[in-house]
C-alpha cells in the first residue's frame, strides 16, 4: 500500500508496528494525535517525499525512483542512521546479551558458544558504525558545505559497505538447527524473536544506505564536481584575457590611482595606461571601476578588504 501526505499517521503505524522505531529514529514523538504525513513534514521539517520513501521501504513496498532530495534531507538521514546506531549498540544487542547471559546460567556450554559469537558480532557491528560516524557522515556533511575531498568518495563506502544482518543468519541458524539445550523457561524463542527483528530492522537499515543515502551522495559529488569544474575553466579563461601589465595597471587603478599615479608608478606613458585600460574593458565587457572591482575580487586580482 502507497502512502500520501493525507494519510493520518496513526492509522499508518496501526498497520506496523516497526514504523514506531522508524519515527522513533526520526526523533518524532509517537504521540500524534490526528495529524496526518503533511502535518508531521511541516512540524518537524521533513520532506514528504523522503518521510514516504522510508515508509515504503518499512512496509516492503518497492522503490521504483528515487525521489527529489536535497542537502536536508541528507541531515535527516545522518540524524536517523546514527539515531539507529546508538538504538542498535545501546538497546538491542543488549538485550539479546541478556536473553543469552539467562540461557548460560542454565546451560554453560550453550551460553558460552552464544556469548563469543555475539562478542565477535558487537565487535563487528561496532566498526562499522564507527566507520560510518567518523569519515563517512563527516565527507558527508562537507558535501554539503560545498567541500569535496579529492581522497575520498561514496565509491569507497560502497566497496567497504557491508550487509550487517547476514552474521545473524548464522546465530538462527544454530539456535534453529544445532544447539540443543533445556529451555524450560522458553528463552529460545524470546531469543529468536528479538534476533529476527533485530535482522529485519537492519536489513531495512542497509536498504535505506543503499537506495536513498547513497544516490542521494552521489548527486551531490556529481554537481560538486561540475561546480568545480566549470569555476576551474572560468578562472582559467579570466585569466588568459588579461596580460600581467593590464592586471598591474588594474590593480593600481583599484587602488585609486588616476592614469597618470599609474603611468608614473609602472613607468609608463599615460597614453600607454590608457590603452591598457581600453583593453581591459574591451576584454572584460566591464568598463566602470565599480564592476571592475567585482570582476578582479571574484578572479583573485584583489582581495577584499576588511575593516
């Protein structure tokens, strides 16, 4: 079912019961009363678009395109994937410790299998966020300062990106197949419960890198690029249309200089000034000294003066 910006929020979270974490990521409150998707867009400056990608991808729905995001909407996802991570480092592999820590008191040498795997897990989920919260959010956020790192880009996120819910196959895998314990108290099935939603919420959390953060960074070092580029030729053309005498004559005249101060100061004729002066202006199409200044702060001719 595709959701609009009509829809009332509850009626949505009535149908699944994961879109709590999902708002909860978000950091919008549960409490929601009768407001419908626009209402909780405009409150808590969401895009629409987005808010209903990521529904959509909690609910299963496909992805067909990706819609028009901007650079805050890739705030919006920073904030929701490192809400995930301390959610997933602080909330449930804890939890999943403690369903094994009740499972080892009972059953030493099932525990103490359980407990290295989820040791080895931790410690694998762990570098992952980090590496994500220390170079890959950081590049991100310089993107969106207009800065582009020339020794890093999504391509080496992509290579180094992981699915970090297929270690969890192997640890159903045993509890389902191999590990036979007393289970009076029914801790296996907890256990399986808390680690079949703990797989299917990072699942949807690798889709989300994968089909939204992910284009969406490739967009922005795209036009980045580009931007670069074409202020690279820009400034490489300004600066083959002035010779080095009409960019000395240009700067003196800036100061203040009248053509004569200027043919005195480069020991030139006043006649010789003023032809460069023509050609200046012929070259640059700018022929009052207001403009000039504009055109030689905006090539790096002069720099701007601060009080």
């Amino acid at each position: 079912m595709l959701y609009s910006v009509n829809q009332k929020i509850a009626e949505i979270i009535a149908d699944d019961y994961q879109l709590v974490l999902m708002f909860e990521h978000l950091g919008i409150p549960l409490v929601v009363k009768e407001k419908t998707i626009g209402d909780i867009c405009d409150k808590n400056q969401i895009h629409c678009s987005l808010l209903l990608t990521l529904i959509n991808i909690y609910r299963n729905e496909p992805i067909d395109k990706l819609p028009e995001l901007d650079g805050q909407d890739l705030h919006t996802l920073l904030n929701f994937l490192a809400n995930s991570h301390r959610y997933y480092l602080e909330e449930r592999i804890p939890a999943i410790r403690s369903l094994i820590n009740q499972i080892g008191r009972s059953n030493p040498e099932a525990g103490t299998l359980l407990t290295n795997f989820i040791d080895t897990y931790t410690l694998e989920i762990s570098e992952h966020f980090d590496y994500e919260n220390s170079k890959v959010f950081p590049y991100i956020r310089s993107l969106l300062e207009g800065k582009i790192d020339r020794n890093y880009s999504v391509d080496r996120y992509k290579h180094l990106h992981s699915d970090i819910d297929e270690s969890l196959a192997d640890i159903k895998k045993l509890l389902i197949k191999y590990l036979d314990f007393k289970d009076e108290d029914n801790i296996r099935r907890e256990l399986l419960h808390y680690i079949f939603d703990f797989q299917n919420d990072l699942r949807i959390h690798t889709l989300i890198e994968n089909n939204i953060l992910i284009p969406l960074i490739e967009r922005y070092e795209d036009r980045l690029r580009e931007r670069s580029q074409y202020n690279v030729e820009v400034q490489s053309n300004n600066a083959k249309q002035l010779s080095e005498r009409e960019i000395d004559v240009l700067r003196l005249l800036l100061e203040g200089l009248s053509n004569k101060e200027v043919a005195d100061r480069l020991c030139l004729s006043t006649h010789t000034v003023i032809s460069h002066r023509k050609n200046i202006s012929s070259k640059t199409g700018i022929k009052s000294l207001a403009g000039l200044t504009i055109y030689a702060i905006s090539n790096g001719i002069i720099k701007v003066k601060h009080p």
